[in-house]
C-alpha cells in the first residue's frame, strides 16, 4: 500500500468547482454547452462541475492513451471518438490534469478538425513546470500545482485511486 498524503481536501476542491462553474455560467450566458469529458480522469471532475452549472448541456466522452507509470510518453492516441458531431456546437473540453501537454494539444486539433462554433478547456488541475508543448492554454484552471504526482478525484496511479474525494500525492 503506497502512502497518500492530503493535498487539497474535498472542500476546497468542490468550493473551486463552484467557482469554475459561476464564471462558466456567466462566460457562456444562456448557451447550450457540449461537455466533452476525457475518460477515465476527468469523470468525477466533469461530474461534479455539470451539476454547478446553470446552463443546458450535453455530455460526451472520448477516450485517449498518453501515459505509461509516472513519465508521459508524449504519444497521444485517440482510443474512442466522440459518438456524436460537434459541428456548429459550443464545446469545453474537459481535462483532470495537464502535465506535459501532449495529450491537449493533440484533443484540440482533433476536436477543431470536426468544426465546433467554440472550443474552449477546463481543467482541474495544471502542473505548468512540466510543460513540454505549449500550445494550447486551458480558459479555465481549477488548481495550478507544483510538479508532483497526484492521485484521487478521478486521477490514478495504475488504475488505483480515482475514488479518492480529496487530491493527494502519492509517495512511491
Ligand atoms: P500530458 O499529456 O502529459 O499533459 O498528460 C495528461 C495525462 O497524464 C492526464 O490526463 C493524466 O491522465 C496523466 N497525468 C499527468 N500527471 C498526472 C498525475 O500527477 N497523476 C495522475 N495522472 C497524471
Ligand atoms: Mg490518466
């Protein structure tokens, strides 16, 4: 059993949702919003967010390959497309954590190929000491965290502690 320590607690983390969420309701006003949740990190972020939204929504989910361990591969694969066109529609993107950057830079080009009215990126977390491509910059940032490996509110360590209400950082 590796040791976790508390990072950002439940509170925090649901009080900076919150937050996100009003100035997302504000940004897009009376807009109808595509949710695109990137599994499997950001179900319990995307979750928490669609619910402090006061705007309509629909949601998708994509699924992509980018990360071996603790050290990114910088090889972005798209394992599961979107079902349904996002042609003409306004589109945020929902990301757990950017970290080198390989896996947003490669979202955005694929999702800007299929013509969306907007696309814009949320994401819980960012950790911008370990960015390599630098791209693209998420509209919308939960935390901004210093470069340690993080597990918990939909985050894993080989599929283990996504569960987690809290951020912690996992000592391996
Ligand atoms: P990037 O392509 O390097 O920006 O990596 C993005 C993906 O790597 C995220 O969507 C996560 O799945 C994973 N990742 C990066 N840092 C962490 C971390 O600290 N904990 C858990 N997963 C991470
Ligand atoms: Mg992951």
């Amino acid at each position: 059993m590796s040791n976790i320590s508390v990072f950002i607690d439940p509170a925090t983390i649901e009080k900076r949702i919150s937050e996100l969420a009003e100035q997302i309701t504000n940004d897009y006003k009376d807009k109808s919003i595509t949710l695109i949740c990137v599994l499997k990190g950001s179900v319990i972020f995307m979750a928490s967010l669609a619910k402090k939204l006061r705007l309509d929504t629909e949601f998708e989910f994509m699924s992509v390959s980018s990360y071996e361990n603790t050290d990114s591969t910088g090889i972005v694969k798209i394992e599961t497309d979107l079902k349904s066109s996002i042609y003409g529609k306004d589109v945020l993107l929902v990301e757990d954590i950017i970290d080198t950057g390989h896996t947003l830079s490669h979202l955005v080009k694929h999702l800007k190929s299929k013509e969306p009215a907007s696309l814009k990126m949320c994401t819980l977390l960012d950790k911008p000491e370990r960015r390599v491509v630098n791209d693209v910059n998420p509209e919308y940032i939960g935390f901004t965290i210093p470069d340690k490996f993080v597990v918990g509110y939909g985050l894993d360590y080989n599929q283990k502690y996504r569960h987690l209400d809290y951020i912690g950082i996992l000592e391996v």
